[in-house]
C-alpha cells in the first residue's frame, strides 16, 4: 500500500541526503520525495510517498525518527488531505491542432505558459489522477517534454503537521 | 578574551570531563594539536588512526565514558572509519575528531580532502561540519549530548583548518535544545503493569539480555528481576557480563554458538523477556523457529529495534534501569518449579566441554586466563574462534568486562580496544585474547603500548589457520581450506623488536606460569600459544538453522 508522510525537518544542509539515503540502504522503495521551506524559516517539509505495508511502514518510521534532524512525521494517508502534483508539458502542436490542444487544457483546468512555433507548455495541477489523465490525453500529440513534481499534501480542516505549540495535532 | 576554534575544541572537551584522548595528527587537525601542546589533556598517539577509533571504543566500553578521537583529514579521517563502524554497530558512545580542508577549499578535491560526513552518514548516530567557529562549542555539546543519551552511538565532528583557527567568545553551552531528538526515558506505566502480569503468568519465562543492560547500567535491576522471577538468564555477545555467569539462573552465552541449556530454554519458553537486546540473526538462528512457543516482552530505548525482526506482544519503550526498576516493583517472589529443575538439568546434561587429548587446548588458555584472574580481569577480543572461546569459556560475573566488537566483527579490534581499556581502568588486568589472523591487522599498536608503557596482556591463540573461517570450510565447504592457512611472524621476536615482552607457550603447563609472569610484568606482553590446530568452536548451529538444532558441544 502507498503511504504519504509528512516530514518536519530542521533546514540543515545534508538533511535529504540523510532521509534519502535512510531509505536506500534500508531498502524502502520511495514513490516521490518532495522538499521545500515551510513557513517557519529553519524547518523544512518533506512529502514523501512510500509504498510497503503497515510493518514496513512502522519501521520507516521510526528509523526515520531517529535522524536528528527530523523533527515530525505524520502518516496522513489514512486522514483526509489535499494533495497536488504539478506537471509541465511540452507538445507538439502545429497550428492546426492547436484548437484541440487548447479544448483538453481547458477541460483540466490546466493553462498554456509558452507558445512556441511548432510547441505549446502546458501547466497543470492536481492530484496524480488527473496530472495521469492530462498527460494521456496530449500524447496523441506528441510529447516532447514532460517534468512532473512529487506529490505535496496537507491535512483538511483543524488538524495539522506543524510545530507551532498550540495548534499540534499528535 | 576570544578563543580559537582550537582552543574551544581543548575547553568543551574539558567541559565534558574528557581526560584521555587517542590520535594521530596531521596537516588539517594541526592547529588543534597545537592548542593541545600546551593544554592539559592526556593524548595517546596511535600508529594508526584505526587504533585511535578502538581505543576510544575499549575505553567507552570500559568506563561507560564517552570515548574521544582524533585524526586529520581524507586518509586519517577514512582510517578511522572502520573503527566509527564498529561503535556504532554495537551502540558505544565515541566522539570523533576530524581536521577538514579550509572552507574555501571544501567541494574542489583539494589535498587530503575526504566528505567524511558523506561517508560516515551511515554508521553515525549524528555528524556535523562545522561551518563556523561560532557554531564550534554548540555543536560539540549536542555530540556529546546525543552519543551518551538515548541509544548511545559515535558521532563526527568535521572541523575544517580555518574553523580551528577563527576565533570567538567562547561559553559553553549549559543546555542542549535539539527539535528533532527527545528519547523516551520513561517506559509506559501501562505497558509495564501488562508486562508483570504476563511475568507472573509465565510458567517457563526466560530473560534474554543484550548491551542495553550493560549501557543502561541495570545489572542491578536485571539480577533483581532474575532472582524475583526465578527467570534463567541469557545474554548476547554484547550482553556478556549483565549477568554473573556463575549464578545458577544464568544459561550464559544464545544464539549461534551459545551454550545448549541457553538454545533450548529459549526454544522451549513461553515467555521471552528481551531486556537491551535486538534480534540479531546470529542470535535468532531462523527466525521462524526462534522462542516460537514463547509470548515475547521486549525493553528498549530504541522504538526503532520493536518489531524489526520478531513480532513482539508487549513492547515497552524507555531506559532499561528505570522501566525493570518499576517492573520490579510489581512483582512477587516467585517459587522454584518444574522450568527451573528443567534448566539445571540441562546445565548438568549439557555444559560446555572440549576433548583434553594432552595437545594445548585454546579453551584451556581461557580458562587459565579466568582462574589466574579470578575472573576479574577485563578481557578484550579479536574476532573469530578466540572471541566465541574468551566469550564461552571465561565466567564472567561484572558488566563491563568483556569488550568485544559483537556487530560488525571487526578483525583488530582487541588491541587497540584493550589499550583504551587500560588507559581507562589502570587497575584492572586487560587481557586481550586474540587469534594470530586478527592480531596482524593492528600489531602496530604495540608500539603505543610499549611508548606509553600501558601494561596490556596479548593472549596469542595461534593455530596459523583464519580459524572461523577454516571451521565453516572444513564443516559447509567440504575441507577445502582456501586461503584460510596463514603465516605470522616469529611473533615473539616482533613484541621484543617492538619493547615488549614476548613469551611462547607450547604446552599446557607453562600457561599458568607465563600468564603469571605476564601479569607481574607490569609491561606489555605478548604471548604467542601455539594451540591445536584444528580446534573447533562448538556448539555451532548451522547457519540459517533452528536455534536448538546444534552441531558439537
């Protein structure tokens, strides 16, 4: 089964090599591993989505607690949650096709960044279903290009995955 | 006043109560080695930065302090990795010191430059690269605050030249504020309650005790919940010296060449309690079949070890001298039984034994090295046959007093180890028994012995075989001994090339009388036994085997 994490770690240089190489050398397969700043300037936030059962889980877990430089994890799989992928596209698209193109952008909700003379860039969010949908209906196209990030995700509503004393939710 | 790096280094060390420091200098460690010249911290030079690595850890293991090297940059911070490696593997808090290219030059293969961080992500419980000279005391403060708490373990400290050189104000750190790690102290009340109830329950309980015991320093709590429970007693490698072996509880040594009455009352338990210990396969024989009848308690500070590689029924997390100082608490003296007949039984059917066939017996060595000592030395192994003989054959009674590398098997371990364990406990006897394959990998270190005349016994099992190795040759690969025969050199002449004393024993009744005069020496000696060749190790469960289907013994 595919978990999601949520990881606090403190923003110190060789932190994703610490988690990434945890989860190599331990054998734990990991789906998509996103990082970035949160908004508190020394933590750092990993979404991290790994595949295994509830056993294997428990010990990615806590082998991942015993870094010193993670700070929180929170399996949110099992919560309700937002989560989003981006997705950028480069197809082909002659002008004469570019009608087409731009009906399934609109469909997706998703939006055109560049236009090029024989190439459009599609930018698209969502969660993977759709990014996966998106991506099928352009093939017809010809895809030149394609970069997708990881997933990110969040807790709905008045549960969270943040340090701040008063708000945290164990 | 502002101090430099270095002399901030020489403060925090003293700070932590520091006193002896092993290492080797060089180009990028040399400003700390200057501030050291006129500081007053005992440092022992090694012959090898490897050396350095043990030593801390013997001294660790010895003293229960944080054990602390030193070595510069790329070659002597690589050497010392397989010695970071062995610590870490058997959760022994050292410190480590490394000189690093300037800053300005990290990142461009400058001379001597290794990522030692990189390197040692794996086998450290924490590293840090100290970036600036302001971070220095903070960040000396948290290594040692996180190799002696919690789990113990080593952690790096990467200190490049101009970071040594810099100077600042410098104040220690009283406290340590670290997000990310707050190891659980106290085990769950609760879990602790449904753990006594189980005890009491128990008709065949067995406590199978690993290092934790001993790095906890609940051989206190561990005797009382024994003698409380009526528990026989088991213990790992690590955990040798938790228990006195020569209590009627005590089933000593489990696993692949423990003893059988400790095999089959694990075998045969219904309940486990696993105090400090992880499941090692060597322990477990196959898992499947290992305490398959037993409901399994499991004590340790590391949530990470419940569940890694057993399923455990009640685990509780926290220091082991609290959480059985409180399980103790809740439990009634319990009565001799049917298990506890069953287990002398075995003791009496099934103890140890070799064949005396009038050649020199390696086990015969070791139980002249425990009766010359009464069993109050400290004794430190290399790794093979003579570790599972020192482990099987000396009777062990106060933690502490077996060293010995259990998780990585490090060969060269037990000299320099031993060396920090005389520099540690200048009054014990610190015997290392080692084989004449394992001696050659750090024979060098007599040299320090002798530099600083530290009085450490080299108990030489000499068969000119690898002989663990040749032993799983001649019983799994059909007597084909590839590559196992070994020369040495006259290993006598080498001790007194060297200044030391150098002994050859060849038969069985000059060994008390050398062990003797090795031990009123007051010098380093070395002794070179020339022992049966083909000497096993026995019991032995096959590899991958059931625990209580063992060869031998």
């Amino acid at each position: 089964m595919r978990h999601i994490l949520a990881v606090l770690v403190e923003n110190n240089p060789g932190v994703l090599t610490r988690v990434a190489g945890l989860f190599s050398r331990r054998g734990y397969n990991i789906d998509s591993l996103t990082v970035g700043r949160t908004e508190s300037l020394n933590i750092s936030r990993m979404t991290i989505v790994v595949e295994g059962d509830d056993l294997v889980l428990e010990q990615v877990t806590k082998q991942l607690h015993k870094l010193i430089d993670v700070i929180k994890i929170n399996d949110i799989t099992s919560e309700q949650y937002v989560d989003r992928e981006l997705v950028l596209i480069k197809v082909g698209a002659d002008p004469v096709i570019r009608g087409e193109i731009l009906q399934i952008v609109d469909i997706f909700r998703a939006r055109i960044v560049d236009i090029g003379r024989r190439t459009l860039i599609i930018e698209c969010t969502g969660d993977e279903g759709k990014i996966n949908a998106v991506i099928e209906s352009l093939k017809p196209f010809g895809i030149k290009e394609l970069v997708r990030t990881g997933k990110v995700a969040m807790l709905r509503g008045q549960k969270f995955t943040s340090i701040s004393e008063t708000k945290e939710d164990e | 006043m502002p101090l430099s790096g270095a002399e901030i280094i020489i403060k925090s060390l003293q700070e932590e109560g520091v006193e002896a420091i092993f290492g080797y200098p060089g180009g990028q460690i040399l400003p700390f080695y200057d501030a050291l010249y006129s500081s007053s911290l005992k440092h022992y030079l090694v012959r090898h930065e490897q050396g350095a690595a043990h030593a801390a850890d013997g001294y660790a293991r010895a003293t229960g302090k944080p054990g602390v090297c030193v070595a510069t940059s790329g070659p002597g911070a690589t050497n010392l990795v397989t010695g970071i490696a062995t610590a870490y593997m058997d959760s022994i808090p050292i410190i480590a010191l490394t000189g690093q290219v300037p800053c300005e030059l990290l990142g461009k293969d400058s001379f001597q430059e290794a990522d030692i961080t990189g390197i040692t992500l794996p086998i450290t419980k924490h590293n840090f690269l100290v970036n600036d000279v302001k971070d220095l005391a903070r960040m000396i403060k948290e290594a040692f605050h996180i190799a002696t708490t919690g789990r113990p373990g080593p952690v790096l400290i990467d200190i490049p030249k101009d970071v040594q050189v810099n100077k600042t104000k410098f104040r220690y750190p009283e406290n340590v504020s670290l997000k990310g790690y707050k190891p659980t102290f106290e085990g769950n009340k609760g879990q602790i309650s449904l753990a006594a109830k189980m005890i009491g329950q128990a008709k065949k309980p067995v406590i199978y005790a690993g290092g934790g015991v001993i790095s906890s320093g609940a051989s206190k709590e561990l005797f009382r919940l024994a003698e409380l429970t009526l528990s026989p007693v088991t213990t790992t490698l690590m955990g040798i010296g938790a228990f006195p072996e020569t209590h009627p509880l005590s089933l000593g040594m489990l696993g692949m060449h423990g003893t059988r009455a400790a095999n089959y009352a694990v075998s045969q338990s219904d309940l486990l309690i696993a105090v400090g210990a992880r499941f090692d396969d060597r322990v477990t024989g196959k898992i499947a079949e290992f305490a398959s009848h037993a409901k399994i308690i499991h004590i340790d500070i590391d949530p990470a070890e419940i569940g890694k590689n057993v399923r455990i029924d009640i685990p509780i997390v926290g220091d082991i001298k609290k959480v059985l100082a409180i399980l103790n608490s809740k439990m009634e003296q319990h009565l001799a039984g049917d298990w506890q007949h069953k287990i002398a039984e075995w003791k009496e059917k099934h103890p140890l034994f070799y064949e005396s066939n009038g050649s020199l017996k390696p086990q015969f060595i070791v139980e002249q090295i425990h009766d010359i000592t009464k069993g109050k030395a400290i004794i430190v192994t290399e790794v093979g046959q003579n570790q599972m003989w020192a482990a099987q054959y000396y009777k062990y009674t106060k933690p502490r007093t077996f060293l010995s590398s259990g998780g990585l098997g490090t060969m060269g371990y037990g000299l320099p180890a031993a060396i920090g364990a005389k520099v540690g406990c200048p009054d014990s006897v610190v015997i290392d028994i080692a084989g004449d394959g394992s001696i050659q990998m750090n024979i060098q270190e007599l040299a320090t012995a002798v530099h600083y005349n530290i009085p450490v016994i080299v108990a030489i099992l000499n068969n000119n075989f690898l002989g663990m190795v040749r032993q799983w040759q001649e019983l799994f690969f059909d007597r084909r001994y590839s590559h196992t025969e070994i020369t040495g050199p006259d290993f006598v002449k080498l001790a007194e090339a060297y200044g030391a004393v150098g002994m050859r024993v060849e038969k069985a009744k000059d060994v008390k009388p050398a062990l003797k005069k090795a031990i009123e020496a007051k010098r380093p000696v070395l002794i070179d036994f020339t022992v049966e060749r083909e000497e096993n190790v026995f019991p032995m469960v096959p590899p991958g085997g059931a625990i209580h289907k063992m060869l031998g013994g």
